[in-house]
C-alpha cells in the first residue's frame, strides 16, 4: 500500500533534506580541506607525512568526544538550535584555519573544527525520525547520509580550484564565510517538531507502526541505560569499521594517488572524485532497499541489518582488491565500489539508529554509534600515515582497512540484536543488561 504524505509531513521533510543535504554536504567539503591542501601546507609548514596524519586525527579525535553529548543535547535542544550553534562553531574555525602560523594553531583550529560538526549527524538521524514515518526513513536517511559522499566527490575540484586560484588560506576563509550563511538559513526556514502544532492525522501518520511515542526529554538516566544494551554495543564496534575505511579514503585518497599512484595535483582532483560519486549513488539505492525490505514484512531492523553487513563485506573485498592491483584503473575501479558500499552501509546505521530506540533517545544512540565509528575515524589517518612511512606503500593500510570492515559485519551480525530496545527497558534502568 502507497504511503500518503500528509501536505504539511511533505512540506517539512523536503525543505528539512534540502538545508541537511546542503549543510551536510559543506560539513564534508570543509573535512576535506585539509586532505586536498595536503602538499601544499606540508611544504608551506614544513610538515612531514606523519604529521599530517595526526594532524588530520586532530579534527576527528574531537569529533568523536563530542558525539556523547552532542546527541543527548540534540534530543533535549532539538537540531534546529543546536545545529545552528554547531554549523557557526565549525564555521568560525574553518575561517580561522586560513590564518594559522604553526602545527599547533592548526590542530586547534581543527578541535574546534570538530567540536562544531559534532552535532550533524545526531541532527539528522533526529530530524528523520521526527518528520518521517518509519517506512520512510531508509530513504530519508540515505539522502542525508548522500552528503558523506556528495561532499568528498565535490570537494576535490571545488577546493583545488580555490587553492590554486587563491592560495589554500583564503580557500579555508572562503569556506567558513559560507557555513555562517548556511547556519542562518537552517535557523530560519527549519522548525522542529515538537515547536509545530501537529493534527491528529500528521500525528497518527508519523507514529503508524510503532510503540506509543515518548514525548518527553531524554533524561540521563534513559542515556546512561542505553549502554547496557548489546545493540548500542554492536552499533559502536560496527559503525567502527564503517568510518574506519570511510577516513581511510577520505583522509588518503588525495596523497595515495599522488604518492603511490604518481598522479599530478590537478589530475588528483578530478580522479579523487570518482569514487565518491559512487558513494552517493550507493547511499541512495541502500535507502531504497532499505524501505523496500520493511514493505516485503522484514522487521525494521533486520531490513536495516541485511543491506549493512552486505556492504561491509563488500567494502572488505574491494579494499583488498585495490590493495593488490598493479593497475591505476582497476584500484581506482575497486576503490569506487569499496566508496559504494560504504555509503550505503553508513547511511543504513544511521537509519538503524532511527528504529532501534525510543525517539526521545533517536539522536542519543545515533551520537554513540558515531563516537564509536569516530575512534576509527581518528585512528585511519594516524595508522595509514605511520604504515606509509615506515613501508613507503599504502598495501598494507590498505589490507589493515579492509580488516576493520570485515570486523564491523561480525559486529552487526552477532551483536545487534533483531529487536529494538523499548522505552520500558530504558524506564527500568537496566544498568546491567548486556544480555539483550
């Protein structure tokens, strides 16, 4: 049977995906920066390869500190205000990166980096389960997750462009002026759920299919109990392995085909693109799956689980297959697919985060799994940086990044359990419930 969208439940979600899609998408553009500017500020700073690796941890080790409270204010603020303050945050020390003078100027810009992308994602995984019905949330939750890749796939012409043409300062200062505009349109044209006068059909519309809707604030008691639960467990340990490889391409795609693959700065940020259009394409049709699998009768969160460990694995096999190849063209090739499949399975975990607990604590579960997948995040450039190094070749970070995925489906397939946790659960404190 067809959903019918209530016109306003419509109205809302598109104009809501519209400002995530562009915030989210210069969230990753502004990720980048450093990746694509790589050479340039090595030489201008005097950097070795090893230093840019924990420099490009800075930003991540600060984004995933951020995620455990970010989530939880996310769900007591609600992401119209608290994305605001985030996207000026992360704005403001973009802009100040383009002034920095030593490693240690430009780590802290890259904290503050961090600490104000923190609440993105929690926002969106929020938004998703507020405006839309749990049919509909795959679909909904590919399409904000379109911008982890949307934005890498951009981002290397885009930012070559300004840095070529300005000089990699001015493209920093360039891009924070843009996320202060962006931060004033989303606190103008979005509106939370709860600020919104609902009727009884967009009530009952938004709610179809799901326990009695808890209204009020995520407490800590309810945020704490969440880590008594094996699947808030299983999505850390698996959403690990997801933005292990997420970063390992993110952060190194740009040096590896200059280092290993011996391609100019301009070829660079054409063929680092490529990839990343897959990733979007993979975001957007594991969505569609996704949804497709919850209309057939699987359970929301088995229609989440079977798309995400598909793509783990096929992440793992592709990665290994990039590692092996003597042909630019085939790694290329393999490194497209691994993109893929990893944007499809990083948009499902989040939409997993959707249905795996009560909406009062949507953005809570979602900020926890990205702490968890940021850890990895962090420690990919760091690893590949030291590994290249000392071996002069990505062959092995690559095999050590296929690993990580093939660590992330044992952890969906054996950790998370089928059923989500209830609002009873977490009313019962179970502090010391791993069983479940």
């Amino acid at each position: 049977m067809p959903i019918v969208t209530p016109p306003r439940v419509r109205a809302a979600q598109r104009s809501a995906l519209t400002v995530l899609v562009v915030a989210g998408t210069l969230n990753y553009i502004d990720r980048a920066t450093l990746s694509v500017a790589n050479p340039l500020i090595r030489q201008d700073m005097g950097l070795s390869i090893a230093d840019m690796g924990l420099l490009l941890s800075a930003f991540l080790w600060a984004y995933a500190f951020f995620q455990l409270p970010g989530g939880a204010l996310v769900d007591r603020v609600g992401p119209r205000r608290l994305l605001t303050v985030g996207l000026t945050i992360w704005s403001v020390a973009q802009a100040a990166a383009g002034f920095v003078g030593n490693f240690t100027q430009f780590s802290v810009a890259r904290v503050f980096l961090g600490a104000g992308e923190a609440p993105m994602f929690s926002s969106c995984v929020r938004v998703v389960r507020d405006w839309f019905a749990a049919r509909q949330r795959g679909l909904g939750m590919g399409i904000c997750n379109t911008t982890s890749s949307l934005g890498p796939a951009i981002s290397p012409p885009i930012l070559t462009f300004l840095m070529l043409s300005f000089g990699w300062r001015w493209m920093f200062i360039i891009m924070g002026v843009a996320g202060v505009v962006i931060a004033a349109i989303w606190y103008f044209v979005y509106r939370d759920v709860r600020e919104t006068r609902l009727t009884a059909e967009e009530k009952a519309f938004l709610s179809e299919g799901e326990e009695a809707v808890v209204e009020q604030q995520v407490t800590f008691k309810e945020w704490r109990s969440l880590f008594a639960f094996r699947t808030t467990w299983g999505l850390i340990v698996g959403f690990f392995g997801i933005v292990y490889v997420t970063w390992l391409f993110q952060s190194w795609l740009p040096g590896y085909l200059e280092i290993q693959r011996h391609m100019s700065i301009r070829a660079t940020g054409f063929i680092a693109s490529i990839p990343f259009i897959f990733g979007v394409i993979g975001s957007v049709g594991f969505g569609w799956v996704t949804d497709k699998l919850n209309a057939a009768g699987f359970s929301p969160v088995n229609s989440r689980k079977i798309p995400i460990i598909a793509g783990l694995v096929g992440m793992a096999v592709f990665t290994y297959i990039a590692a092996e190849a003597s042909s630019n063209f085939i790694a290329v090739a393999a490194i497209s697919a691994a993109v893929f499949c990893n944007g499809g399975s990083s948009g499902q975990s989040w939409s997993l985060a959707s249905v795996a607990a009560p909406a009062n604590c949507t953005a809570s579960l979602g900020s926890i799994m990205n702490f968890g997948g940021y850890i990895g995040g962090a420690l990919a450039p760091t690893i590949t940086g030291f590994i290249v190094q000392a071996t002069g070749s990505f062959e092995d970070a690559l095999l050590v990044g296929a690993a990580m995925a093939v660590v992330g489906a044992l952890s969906y397939v054996a950790i998370v359990r089928r059923d989500p946790i209830h609002a009873t659960e977490l009313d019962a404190g179970m502090v010391t419930a791993l069983g479940n």
